[in-house]
C-alpha cells in the first residue's frame, strides 16, 4: 500500500517542477493557478493568479482555463498540493504545465511580488453563490459587478424590473432620475412601488425598495427633469445607461449625450403588447439615430398613458435590459449591438433585426459635426420619464 509521500513522489516523478524566480521572470508567459484554500488567498495571492482551490480542481479548472495549450504555473503553500495538482491537470489533457517549487511560501520569502486580493465578504460570498458557481462570472466577475456603476433612465415599467434585478445581481452603484410620484395607476406594471407608497417620491420609493433588498447597492437619486443642461453631469462616471424611457425628446438627448461621453445605452421600449430593445453602443454600432433619424409625428407616437400596455410586458422588456447591463459589464457573450430584439406577447414570438450604423448619420456618422446636447421638445409631445 502506498503512502502519502510515495503518492507524492510519484506525482512528481511526472511532473515538472521550477523555482519561483522562473516564473516570476515570465509572469507575461504564465497562467497562474492558485490552488489553495479561500481563506489562505484571502491573505494574499500572486499578480493575476486564477483561484481554484485544489478540492474543487478536477470539475471546475476546464471552465476557468478553456486553454488547454496555455502554460500555466500552479503553486499553493509550499509546493504538494500544487505537485498533485499538476499531475490532474496533465491527466486532464493540459499540455504545459509546471509546479512552483516551495510554493506561496518560498515567493514571498524571495521578495517576490505579491498581494492581497480583493474578495467578495462571506456574506457576499453566500448571497452570491449562484453567480460566483457560474465560470464566466466567478468571484473577480461579481467583483466587477460590485464596482459598477448604472444610470436607469425612469424608475418607471421598465427602470423597475432592471433595477431589481440589477440591485438583485450586486450592481454596486444604480442612479436613478426620475421627477414623479407614484400613483396607484402605477401599480399595474411599476414594481419598484407599493401601495403604501403611493404619493412618495419615485426616486424615494425606488430606493427605499432597492436597498430593502441588497444592503451592497448604493442608489443614488435624481428628482429632477433630464435636460440639455443637466445630463452630462448626471451620466458622467456611469458605465451603462439604462432608458427606460418614453418619448423621443429625452430618447434624442440621452443619444446625444451618451455619444459625447461614450457611455454604452441599453435601450427598451413598449407599446400595448409589444417590446423592444436594444443596446447602443457608440461608436461600434449604430446609435439611436442611425435607427430612427426622425420622430415620427406626435399623434402617432402615443404614449402608455393613451394607448396602454400589458402589465407584464415591461417586466420582460426591461429583464432584457438587465440581462444586456450585466453582459457589458462582465463582457460577456453577444449583446445586442446592431441588433433589435423584438417582442409581441400575443403571440409569444421574439424577433431580431439587423440595425447598421448610418455613415451618414448627424451624430456619429463618418462625417458628423460636433454634438451639440440640446433640447428637442419640439420633435413631439413630452410624455413622463418612466413608462
């Protein structure tokens, strides 16, 4: 029977080991894996290295490190565990792969580069789990969503369902302007608001809810009217904006203003049983007005208050738009740049368009002018910020 050190020594036989100052020489050729415990990472880890502690190697490492080619360098604390780990990683068809001799230990007693990594709390740890589980998200994922900050454009139809969900994901920081109070109508689509509410500020309503619900989100609030004079200080420092808006004078605006600062929009709208949404990124795809260049005329772009809107429609629209904020800021998969998302809810059907940017277009065309941000109420009839 073997022991543990014949069990060693036979993973090492098949591995290769190398001092801490070779890797340290080519950190920019190293992947470096972490294979220690939470707590000993917690207290300080190499530049970059990739955590995936050694119990949970065999079924996590393929969705951390797709690369199988990649070299990589796996240490923990003085050079076992990372010798087993090693050997499973060969197993498990990784063609380049060394073992830090000595460890995290041996590295910081060379004077070698070293920090403390910003992790999630065990309190975010647990409310997390679902998405940290997630290898596209994991625990520097929900780090990049704690440090986010979202801008909702109306904490109306669609600002409440993207605001729960955003505040739900650990959005660190959500704005919020919106110049109402709520009313009882509001209920029948506005989940941000309850009846004991009605009355209160919005702005106020929507806040008292979303920290409610997750003590990690700080929500600032804008009771106040988006203007040209106004909306570049407001979205200055935002990574997303999310229009919930609904009406083409603030539509135009926040297009404008978002080009100037260059801050992503994700886009929602709704009409009677239909949505639709769309991400505007500027300057990779179209923006706004490469899609509609004009308004249409104003008796026939009624707003929900004249024409109505199923209850639920906005909840779908606006977790679209939830689901299109998280991916920009994890950069993941394929948002909906170039693309708009239609959806009927009497037929339960979704359908994509392509939308290319205009070379012609006034405001990010190859040959647009400067931007100047400026009101357009002129274009038709103001509605209310939030549907």
């Amino acid at each position: 029977m073997s022991s543990p050190r014949d069990l060693l020594n036979a993973a090492k036989a098949e591995i290769r080991e190398v001092d801490p100052h070779e890797v340290a020489d080519r950190l920019d050729h190293y992947t470096l894996l972490d294979v220690r415990e939470p707590d000993e990472f917690e207290q300080g880890a190499l530049p970059g290295a990739i955590h995936v502690p050694r119990g949970q190697l065999e079924f996590s490492v393929e969705g951390r490190l797709g690369d199988k080619a990649a070299p990589i360098a796996v240490y923990c604390a003085g050079g076992t565990r990372s010798a087993f780990a090693a050997k499973t990683l060969q197993d498990l068809g990784y063609l380049d792969v060394v073992s830090v001799i000595g460890g995290f230990n041996k590295w910081k007693d060379e004077g070698l580069a070293w920090s403390t990594p910003r992790v999630v709390t065990p309190d975010q740890r647990n409310r997390y789990q679902r998405h940290i589980l997630l290898p596209e998200v994991g625990e520097k994922g929900q780090m990049k969503l704690l440090d986010a900050k979202v801008l909702l454009l109306g904490a109306g139809g669609l600002g409440s369902p993207a605001a729960i969900y955003l505040a739900a994901a650990g959005v660190g920081t959500i704005g919020i302007i919106d110049m109402d109070v709520v009313d009882s109508s509001n209920l029948q689509r506005q989940i941000l608001h309850t009846l004991d509410r009605v009355g209160m500020r919005k702005v106020d309503s929507a806040k008292a809810a979303l920290t409610a619900m997750n003590p990690d989100v700080q929500v600032v609030t804008y009771d106040t009217r988006l203007s040209a004079d106004n909306i570049l200080d407001i979205i200055d420092g935002y990574d997303v904006i999310v229009d919930g808006t609904d009406n083409f004078p603030t539509r135009y605006l926040v297009n404008d203003a978002s080009l100037v600062k260059r801050i992503p929009v994700v886009h929602g709208s709704i009409f009677r049983f239909e949505g639709q949404a769309t991400v505007f990124f500027p300057y990779v795809g179209p923006c706004y007005r490469c899609m509609i260049p004009e308004p249409p005329p104003a008796e026939l772009a009624p707003s929900c208050a004249e024409a109505g809107v199923l209850g639920v429609l906005p909840g779908i629209i606006g977790s679209i738009q939830a689901v299109e904020t998280i991916k920009l800021i994890l950069n993941l998969g394929e948002p909906l740049v170039g693309r708009l998302l239609t959806y009927d809810s009497l037929d339960e059907s979704f359908r994509t368009f392509k939308v290319r940017r205009d070379p012609a277009c006034p405001a990010c065309g190859e040959n647009a002018g400067p931007l100047v941000i400026a009101e357009y109420d002129d274009l038709c009839m103001p509605h209310p910020v939030g549907v």
